[in-house]
C-alpha cells in the first residue's frame, strides 16, 4: 500500500502505518514544519524504518490526484480554516480500491475529575486559541457534514474518547497548554501569570495519580473508494 500522512509532525503515526502495511507498503509523511520533520527523520534511522519518508509541505497547497492507497490525517482539520477544501483534495488523491481516513476532535467533550482550576483554564482558553488562528474546536462533531460536502460517498463515523489516571497520555492536556501558552498571551487570552497559573496548577492535578483527566471526544470518519465500479464506503473500520 502506499499510505499518505498528512500533517504529520514527527511521525509517531507514519510509523505505526509503515508497520501495518509491512515491508512491502511506502508511507509518505507531509507537515510543514522541518524541525518536526527532521526528528522524524532521526527516528526512522534509528528504528531502522525504511519504508518512511518525510516530505515537507503546506496541506493548503498539496495536491496529488489519484497517488494513494490510504490518505490519512489526524488532528489537522481542526487547525484549518477551509477543511472541506483539503477533504476534496484528499479524496481525489486515494486510487481506486484505496480508502481515506480522517480523526478530529471536539473540545467540548474535555472533562475532568475532580474540578481543577487549570484544567478548566485549558478547556476555555485553548479553543479560541484555535479559533483565532483560523480553527475550529468542534471540528470533530462536523465531519461527516463536510465528507457529503466534499462529495465522499457515504462515510463510516466512530466516536471514541480516552480517559486516564495515570501515565504519559494523561499529561496531554498539559502540554498541549504548554505548547499554546505564548499564543494564548500575544492573543490577549490571558497574562502572563495567569497561564504561568494555570499550567502549574494543572501540573499539580496532572501528577496526582488520584485524579482523572478526558481528552477531547475524537471522531473517526472513513470511506473507500470502490476497486472497479462498486459502491463506495462499507470498508471495515480501520484496526489503528
């Protein structure tokens, strides 16, 4: 198979497809950032992972009809300001017999326990982060809307959302406030001691094994495009 990542950042999931499709499959990994790509890179060396390339580009500006056996993305629409625009170009790039799959999230499903002034800082503030830039929060709840719009046949929807107490996913909503602290005060969203507030006090509740912290609901959309003349969709879900 030859599967397409785009928006792909360092990699971790161009490499979980390159071990799905095996040896004899080629992922092709597109963002826009060559620092993020450049570690990509020092990782497929090391893993030894031959079947990776890292490619750098604007999704706005990519185009490649009819390239790809899997055209993925993951957390990318929600960056953008026209997604329907990009999901017509996605569909156009998947071969025939080949099959696009699409994971967004929606913000408004972000939860904790107990209540944790950081966190409720994080939940509020990093959607109009997005907002601001152009994105959307909710896209996730959107996509099948926008598949129709995009003219992409009948799409396939899974809703899954994780929850932890404890390890490494857990610290996701930390530092992705982290990651966002000096947008959200160039923005005016808050000062510089409020967020510096808010992310020690949601490092605090993170580390507490006695705590729970929702990501945001992700929604899972997939379609195929037929082999040769067959109805399209209908593909089994997606095993990542």
């Amino acid at each position: 198979m030859r599967c397409l990542d785009l928006g792909c950042g360092g990699g971790e999931v161009s490499f979980e497809i390159a071990r799905l499709v095996g040896a004899e499959g080629h992922v092709t990994g597109v963002d826009m950032d060559e620092v993020k790509l450049s570690l990509g890179r020092e990782s497929a060396t090391q893993r030894g992972c031959s079947n990776v390339e890292f490619r750098v580009g604007n999704v706005t500006e990519w185009d490649e009809p009819a390239g790809y056996d899997l055209v993925y993305c993951r957390f990318l629409l929600q960056h953008l300001s026209r997604p329907v625009d990009l999901l017509r170009r996605m569909w156009a790039a998947v071969a025939p017999g080949g099959t696009i799959v699409v994971e967004d999230a929606d913000f408004s499903g972000l939860f904790c326990h107990p209540p944790n002034d950081g966190f409720a800082f994080y939940a509020r503030v990093y959607p109009r982060v997005l907002e601001l830039h152009g994105g959307d929060a909710a896209v996730g709840r959107k996509l099948y809307r926008y598949f129709l719009e995009a003219a992409i046949p009948d799409p396939n929807l899974r809703l899954v959302q994780r929850v932890d107490a404890i390890g490494e996913a857990k610290t996701l909503s930390l530092s992705t406030l982290e990651a966002t602290a000096e947008a959200m005060v160039e923005e005016g969203l808050a000062s510089v001691e409020e967020v510096n507030a808010a992310v020690a006090d949601l490092a605090t509740f993170t580390a507490d094994q006695g705590t729970v912290v929702g990501d945001p609901r992700i929604f899972q959309l997939w379609c195929s495009r037929p082999a040769a003349g067959g109805p399209a969709g209908g593909a089994a879900a997606p095993s990542w």
